[in-house]
C-alpha cells in the first residue's frame, strides 16, 4: 500500500511499522523537515522485551520507501490509505486545512490516530449529536466535507517523544503499546487495515548481531466503533488533571495523589462510553490504568503546551463534558478540570492578543 501520513513526529512510527512490512509511508511536514528526511530519513527508538538498550530502526534500506512532503506538495487521490496523525487544532494551519480538504474530496479512507476524535467519526455513533459538540474543536468547519463512512479512529496508545536534544528525524518510543482501531463501514476500505495489522505482526526485525526480534506496537483492528474511546477516561483522570490552578503535576500524581478520586473519575467516563454503546469489554480496566500511570512521571504534553503559553490545546475533556450532557450525565471534577484548562487558554489568549 502507499500511505499518507499527516504528522511526521508522532506519524513516523506508524510510517516505520509499516516501511518494515513493505509499504510505502509519505510523511507530510515542513519544508524543513521535508529536506532532513530526504537526506537522513527518520530514527525510531524503541524498546524490545528482554533487551536493556533501545533498538534503533531508521528508515534507510527498510522493504517500504520513505518520502516526504510539504502539504501543498500532496495529491491525496495516489494514496491507499490516509493517517492523521497530528493534534486537532494543527490542521488549522494554512496549507494543511487545504490538504484534509482536498482528502475529502479525493475519498481517500482515513484512519485519524487522534487523541480527539474527528467529528465524521462522532456522527458514525449512534444517538450522538455531533453539531452539539462543535464548540470542542478549534475549526470544526474544517471536517464538514468529509464522508463519516470514510473517517475511523485509532487510539493512540503508544507514547512518543522527540528527544530535545536529537534533530527533528528522531523519535523515542517510551510505552510500546498498540495502536487500536476500529472498523471502516466498507469492509474493502477495512480490508487494508486487516492487511495493514497482519503485515505488521508478520515482521522479524534483525539486529546488528543476526538476531530476529519481534517489535513492539502493533495494528489492531476491532469490529467496535468505541475501542478507540477507551483512552478517554486515561486523558481526563491522568492528562487534563495534570493541569492546575498554579501550575502543573505529573501524570503519576494526579492519578495516584487521590486514587479513589482517580478510580470515580474514570469509572464515570467508562460508564458513558457505554452510555453510548460501548461494551464494558471495549474498556481497559482502571487498575491496568493506574498502573501504567506509576511510570509517567512527567506532566501531559496538554499540559505543558498550556503552561508553555498554547492558544490551543485538543479540548478531549470538553468533549466528555459535551457528551456527558446529551445524556443528562455530569461529574463534578470533570467540571472542575474543564474549568481549568478554560481559564488557562483564556490567559494564555490575553497574553498573546489571540
């Protein structure tokens, strides 16, 4: 398959799974970017079970072909699949609101690895009203012609960084989980994620002294439209609580200072994606979350990006909130933490004269 991958951080790790299996990835980036990928290609670091060091895979001589593209550079109707893989309010930004624009119109099958759902994605659930929610996002005009059969969801689980002190061609894996995601309503467009994920598992990495390995972060393809939802009650019981009044906490804090506060918080949000059609099976359990969450020990990108000055952050926990109401369904610390992060953009907007 040719793949078009909008995002090339938190993108080349998909970009690199599927290279190793023998597609071919287009990152779409800044002219910048662009020029070091064609002369370095990517780095991906990651950690294998039952090795201490990290493997590092670059993108040079792997089966698939890497390339990269400024958005303005991009035909969408070449691609096989489309991957959004960038935060929601960064498909604003002139030349990429063009590109998702020109996706739409080319109806090209897009899988979003978005921690924010796309609002087609929310009109394929049923008895959701996706115009109620349009307040969560920073430019929801920007999805309106896109065909809902046409958009899925994967969670993005598996965490990610670029090293501040490495170039821009570099990411750090630092939770090796699998990207979860849910079905197309065509199962030909749905055929080549099930394609996609058995390639992926199919691969045998070699390393420098001759040994195969199994690399970590797969596909996972799920006949349920809610799986990908299932990190919604991670980002408002960890994520969003890192924010507060005077500054900001880690992960590991705001989830393990109040656990019993944690497990409401995140039994609630569980408890309305069921409201909504989820089976309870579609969600992973608190206490695998809780544990998870003793290695975090670093505030959430959300976060950071609001006390480094953000004008915009993916509004995750207005959407709950939002959603929470169509059901007649509210919770007081999510109110709280909504109150928060608003009065955090709101000063931050003051100070910038956005």
């Amino acid at each position: 398959m040719n793949i078009l991958i909008l995002g090339a951080s938190y993108g080349s790790l998909l970009a690199t799974k599927a290279m190793l299996a023998g597609h071919d990835a287009t990152l779409v980036c800044t002219a910048g970017t662009a020029a070091l990928l064609a002369a370095e290609g990517t780095r991906v670091r990651m950690p294998v079970r039952g090795m201490d060091s990290l493997v590092e895979i670059s993108s040079v001589g792997l089966p698939g072909v890497l390339s990269a593209a400024t958005p303005d550079k991009v035909d969408p109707a070449r691609f096989d699949l489309v991957v959004l893989a960038m935060q929601e309010p960064q498909y604003s930004s002139d030349g990429v609101r063009q590109l998702l624009e020109r996706i739409a119109k080319a109806r090209v099958p897009a899988m979003a690895i978005m921690n924010m759902p796309p609002l087609p994605y929310l009109a394929r659930l049923p008895g959701l009203s996706p115009a109620a929610l349009e307040h969560c996002y920073a430019e929801p005009e920007l999805w309106a012609s896109f065909d809902p059969a046409l958009i899925t969801l994967a969670s993005p689980d598996p965490q990610a960084f670029r090293p501040p002190e490495e170039a821009k061609n570099v990411l750090q894996v630092s939770l090796p989980t699998n990207f979860k995601v849910a079905a197309f309503d065509d199962p030909e467009h749905t055929r080549r994620l099930v394609q996609l994920q058995d390639d992926i598992r199919a691969v045998r990495y070699t390393l420098p002294d001759g040994k195969p390995v199994e690399l970590p972060v797969h596909v996972r393809v799920f006949d349920s439209l809610y799986v990908p939802l299932a990190k919604w009650a991670m980002l408002v019981t960890g994520n969003y609580a890192c924010v507060q009044e005077e500054g900001m906490r880690s992960i590991r804090e705001a989830v393990h200072d109040d656990i019993e506060k944690s497990r409401e918080t995140y039994t609630w949000v569980c408890a309305l994606c069921e409201k909504l059609g989820a089976d309870p099976e579609d969600m992973v359990p608190f206490e695998k979350y809780a544990k998870a969450a003793e290695g975090l020990a670093k505030p959430s990108s959300g976060a950071r990006a609001l006390f480094g000055g953000a004008a915009n952050i993916e509004r995750v926990d207005a959407l709950v909130q939002g959603v929470g109401r169509q059901f007649d369904l509210q919770l007081g610390v999510l109110d709280e933490i909504v109150a928060r992060v608003d009065a955090r953009l709101a000063s931050n907007r003051s100070a910038s004269g956005s």
